[in-house]
C-alpha cells in the first residue's frame, strides 16, 4: 500500500508541470481557447490477460470473472487529463483462482485534434503507476501504459475503449507479473464538455469574404433593376440602395451619421470580462475582451475575445446614450456558428477596478448557435491600463 500511495504522489507531481508547460504553449500559439476544468465517471467491463509473459495476447488465460472496472477523469485542459481506476476481475495463476484487484494513477494526454476533424471522436494514450492484489499473498507494483479512444453520442454520454499495458516489479508477487487489461465502458460528462475545434477564419479572411459578398450583391441588384416591371417593388422592398441614372449601378447608403460613430468611441477599449452559468457557477474569470470600431462605419462594433475565452468574435449594435447593446443571430468569426446577445449593458463608473479605481461595467447574456438554449452570462469592467490592475 505504501508503494501505491508514491504512486498516487508522484503522478500529483508530474500533472501540474505537464498544465503549465501547455498554459504556456497556449499563450504563444494561441491554437485554441483555455478550457475550465470538467470530469468524467466511467463504468464497464474489462478482460484481464496474463501468462507471467512480457507480451500481451500470449497467455495461458484471460480472466473474464467479476469483470468491472470503474475511472474517475479529471480533465485540467484540453490536452491534458489524470485518471484514478478501479478494476476487479477472477485470475487463475498456478491452478489457483483467486480475486484480482488493481488500483491505478494515470496522466493522459488527448491527441485526435491532430488526427479527426470531428467534435465526437476523442483519443489519447497515458502514462501511469498503479498496485495489483491476487488474493491476500500476492501484490506488486507496475507501470502502465494505454491508449484508447471515446465516441461522443451527446454532451453528456460517450462509449470508451481502453488497453492498458502492466508492467509489474518481481518482488513478492511470484508468478503475477505483466498484465494486460482490455476495458469496455461507458463515459458519463459530470460536468461542461466543448470540445475546440482549430479554426482558421479570422478577421482579415472575414474582411476578404465581405468583399466577396457584396459583389455577388451588387451584380444580383443590377440584375434585378434591369427588370424595369420590378423597379417599384423592389425600392420599397431594399432599403438603403438607389439607382444611379446615369450608368444603373446600386450603391450602398449607410444613414449614420458621423456624429453618431464619433459617440461610439467611449465604448472603444480592452475589458476583463468574467463567463459563468445561470445558477452562479464561475466558468473563466478575467478574459482580455476588445470593443473596436467596425471598418465599415456602419455604426456597428466589433467584441473579440482574441480565443482566449469562449471563442467569440462578432459584431454589435451600441446605443451611445444608453450603453445597452445586442446582436442577433450575427456571424461568429470563430466559430462558423452565430451568437445571439442580449440584456447588454455598459454603465458608467458602476464597477471597481482591481485595485479600488471606479470604472465602467459590461454584462450582457449570449447564447451560441452550436450550444442553443444554453445561456452564459458575461459580466466585466473596463481595462484601466495600470499595472496594479493588469490580471
């Protein structure tokens, strides 16, 4: 027992280095947005193999008795994993048959964003220390290794399938040595599952797109006046475009004001905004948010995470003289989805900055098309740009 308590202390040991050395490839490759911590339980059957051989399938019997194993997953990124199972099974070493347990630490490291472009499909291989019991007389220490993989039906249910190789010390263990363990289970999400998928729009690629957009526009709208039976009903119908008599091009008018846009400007800067759930639960504290100006002066702003919280990017529609603002159903950047805002607010001097100073505060509520009906709440404070504020 005192060898599997070093072995629960020592894979502790090595799960924070391996967090920090990905936070840390995080914030130079910014390839995809930090995760907050959730858990798996999973429950199945597992086929137990050992010979008192060093390979695997080259045994005298597999053990399929009692066969039940139970993990509990802490998932800190989303790369990054540890795992503490329970497995139990029947083994018959020398003519004998005996209860089999083992107790095994793992840290498991998730690779299928580099192999599926596919939201339900997870795969990972681990590295761990663990303890096998045979009866009362019999126990070791291994080190184990695996490599499975899970298949998503839903957010909260998955199937799972694991093969961990044992690697066990000799000591008094006598003829149980290597085992091997085939586990067959099923995964239950005890808490947020979103898998990132590596996105490659951004805002420049956005920009080009627009370009794009607004000359298959033009062309359709030229098509469409150049049907003199149709002229009436389609300047009622398109607001915001007139004919041009002399050479029958549409253009675009855009009635905002420069005063207007000028007015926007106050709202123009970085933000620390925290996400949590209805029910309070905190999810991502102190986000870097930015609020710019839209290029297309059309009285529009832009708000971006940068990925760095729940991957949004999308534009807004601000009244200066209130600070509430919203947008429906507008094109996420990030995501290829759209994101929906609502009950958004910036009041004045209404929030305090880290360090005591009054500054102004942002929430707003927003809903993502690829997760509908699930509302998360935004609540923040402007940037001050004073280091005793910085998080």
């Amino acid at each position: 027992m005192k060898s599997f308590c070093l072995c629960v202390i020592v894979c502790l040991c090595v799960l924070p280095s391996l967090y920090a050395q990905e936070n840390a490839a995080t914030q130079r490759e910014n390839k995809f947005a930090p995760k907050e911590a959730y858990s798996f339980l999973t429950v199945g059957v597992n086929v137990l193999d050992n010979g008192g051989t060093k390979l695997p399938l080259d045994s005298k019997n597999f053990g399929f008795k009692k066969p039940f194993f139970l993990t509990f997953e802490r998932r800190i990124s989303s790369r990054f994993s540890g795992a503490l199972s329970f497995s139990m099974n029947k083994l018959e070493l020398e003519k004998m048959e005996k209860e089999y347990y083992s107790i095994d630490a793992s840290a498991l490291y998730y690779f299928d964003e580099d192999i599926f472009n596919n939201s339900n499909i997870e795969t990972y291989v681990g590295l761990g220390l663990g303890r096998q019991f045979w009866g009362k007389d019999l126990e070791n220490t291994t080190f184990n290794g695996m490599i499975g993989g899970r298949y998503w039906f839903s957010k909260k249910i998955a199937v799972s399938l694991e093969a961990m190789g044992k690697l066990g010390s000799k000591n008094d263990a006598g003829d149980l040595l290597n085992t091997y363990k085939y586990n067959l289970g099923i995964v239950w999400n005890m808490g947020i599952y979103r898998k990132p998928k590596a996105q490659n729009l951004d805002l420049e690629n956005d920009k080009v797109l627009d370009k794009i957009a607004d000359k298959v526009a033009d062309k359709i709208i030229k098509k469409m006046y150049a049907n003199e039976k149709k002229k009436d009903s389609i300047q009622q119908a398109v607001t915001g475009f007139i004919r041009d008599t002399t050479d029958q091009k549409a253009k675009t008018i855009v009635e905002v004001s420069p005063e207007f846009i000028k007015s926007l400007q106050e709202y123009v800067g970085d933000w620390y905004i925290s996400i949590k759930e209805k029910d309070g639960k905190h999810l991502i504290d102190h986000v870097q948010y930015a609020i710019t100006t839209s290029a297309d002066n059309d009285g529009t702003l832009w708000i971006s995470d940068d990925k760095k919280g729940w991957w949004m990017q999308c534009k807004i529609k601000l009244n200066p003289k209130t600070g509430t603002f919203s947008a429906t159903a507008e094109p996420n950047v990030y995501d290829k989805g759209t994101i929906t805002i609502t009950d958004g607010k910036i009041q004045k001097n209404a929030a305090l900055s880290k360090s005591g100073h009054a500054v102004d505060k942002i929430s707003f509520k927003a809903e993502f098309s690829y997760d509908q009906g699930h509302i998360l709440i935004f609540e923040g404070h402007k940037r001050t740009g004073l280091e005793q504020d910085n998080y």
